[in-house]
C-alpha cells in the first residue's frame, strides 16, 4: 500500500479510541470494526512506524514510551482536523476568527459600538479588525470582510448593503469665529479645505450653484487619508471637512463641529456596503453570521 493510500487519520482514531477505552474489543465496538480487524491495524500501524506502540495483555492495554508519545500527538491532530472542519462548515454554528477591514471612521462610530451585542450573539467567534480608508486586496491581506463605501469595481466580489449616510461640510465654532463661515461656493475659495489624499467615487465637493449641482475641485491646505483623522482636524480648528453624517453626529449635537453651507448641500448619500470574496460555494458560518447581524444592526 502506497504511502498516500493510508489513512492516518483513520487509524489515529481507532488507536486512541483502543487507548481511552482500554482495548481492542471496546474500540472495535466503537468504530463498528471487529476485535482482530483493530488489532490488524495497530499491528499494521506498529510495523510502519518501526516502533512497538502498546504491550498487549488479556485485561488491558499498556503504552510503551513511544506509544504514549504517538497516543498524545494523534489527539492533538484529531482535535486539529475537528476543528478546521468546523471552520470550513457552513452549517455549523459560527465559531472561528473573522477579519475584517473597514475606514476607521465607520470602525470607530458604527462597528466598535456593536462589537459587544455581537460576540454575546456568536462567543466562538473572535474578530481582528484593521482601520484602513485605503482599499485592500482581500485575498492577499486575508480579509473576510471588507466594509466600503460606492460600488464596486471589482467582479469577483459580492457586496451586501448596509445602509446609506448623507454628506455634510462642518467646521468648529473656533474656525468660523476665525475665519467667518462660508455661505457661497465663492467663499469657499478663502477658506482652508481638508481632504482626502487618495482618489474618491466622486472627485470634489458637491454643491448647488445658480440651479446646477457643481463638484467644487478640491485644493485642501491638507490632504488626509484617513476620514477619522479629518475630523480630529476640524475638531482641533484647522478648517472645513466634508464627511459622512455617521462620523460627525454626536459632535454636531454637542455644539463641537457645525454644518455649513447646508442651503447649497445637494444631500448627495454614499452607500456602505459589507464586502466579501464570492466563489460560488456557502459562506462559513462565521461570515454568515456577521453579514447578517451587520445588515439587521448597522444604523447611518
């Protein structure tokens, strides 16, 4: 018999069976095997591995060194296999890691706070998430779930929707006392923008001009890759951030940032999509789950 004709899985469970029950007789009960096929197969799995595993006796099964060390591998092994095919399941319950990637604006404000509600839902499950506004490759970075906003670009992936958040232009009270607050596209032109430093679905800043919407280019003072850290600018007074409503609505009602310019605010949206690899096969249970709990949980 060929090396790759052997199972060993096979014949690890039915020695470990033989070993935790006592004997041949009661593994063969087991694993619905006889009594001399079981022995047949650990004399087989001795003369293969050149060692001699247990030392036979009418009552009971005694491990030799070496089949002590091969019992304790063999279950570790098994655990390991029983594991993965859990993880590869989709019928299972959800259990496993799940990455996932998202800006850190939608992390911090929309995902952080359901992190909670989520792992008492699914407590197999643990989650590794990484902040990112740029968009990554999933397969190369292993990413389970990507969370992004406008559609997608690639085919082979499928995206779930999650809700759609409206834009807004805000500054702090401290900014506008020093540099007066815009009420024109005109005015913007005096007035220092902050932007992201990385192409966006739309290009500029939207806005109603003479009856038209005009996308206003953007020239920013500073450029940004990350949406969080604009808000934290604008926060701190260093000029006009045009973000997603969900980042900067518990600062709007506390009076730290102000909406501007919201006469000529087209009301544009942008959507947010859950985004994963699709291979046409089932989900694993894990993902599933998350899908699922993000489109019934996610609120913009």
């Amino acid at each position: 018999m060929s090396r790759q004709d052997i199972n060993r899985s096979g014949e690890m469970e039915v020695f470990v069976r033989a070993v935790e029950l006592g004997g041949f007789t009661a593994a063969a009960r087991a694993c619905r095997m006889t009594p001399s096929a079981v022995s047949k197969l650990v004399a087989r799995l001795e003369a293969r591995l050149g060692a001699r595993l247990v030392n036979r006796s009418t009552r009971k099964l005694h491990l030799t060194p070496e089949g002590s060390a091969f019992y304790e591998r063999s279950v570790s092994i098994l655990a390991d296999i029983a594991e993965a095919e859990r993880y590869a399941s989709a019928g299972e319950q959800a259990a496993g890691p799940i990455r996932i990637n998202t800006s850190a604006s939608f992390g911090h404000h929309v995902l952080a706070p359901l992190v909670s509600e989520f792992l008492a839902l699914n407590p197999a499950v643990t989650l590794d998430i990484s902040h990112t506004d740029a968009i990554v490759d999933l397969v190369e970075d292993r990413t389970d779930v990507a969370i992004r906003a406008g559609p997608l670009k690639n085919s082979s992936l499928i995206a779930r929707k999650l809700g759609v958040t409206r834009k807004v232009i805000v500054a702090s009270p401290t900014y506008l006392k020093r540099a007066g607050e815009p009420k024109s596209v005109a005015d913007l032109k005096h007035h220092r923008r902050i932007g992201f430093s990385y192409a966006r679905s739309v290009q500029g800043w939207p806005l109603r001009e003479d009856g038209e919407t005009v996308a206003l280019p953007i020239s920013p003072g500073v450029q940004v890759g990350d949406g969080e850290a604009m808000r934290y600018m604008a926060l701190s007074g260093a000029g006009l951030v045009r973000l997603a409503t969900f980042t900067v609505r518990a600062d709007i009602e506390a009076g730290r940032l102000v909406p501007v310019l919201e006469e000529i605010n087209p009301g544009d949206i942008e959507e947010f999509y859950a985004v994963y690899i699709g291979q046409g096969g089932p989900l694993p249970a894990r993902v599933r789950a998350l899908l699922d709990f993000l489109a019934e949980r996610v609120s913009l």
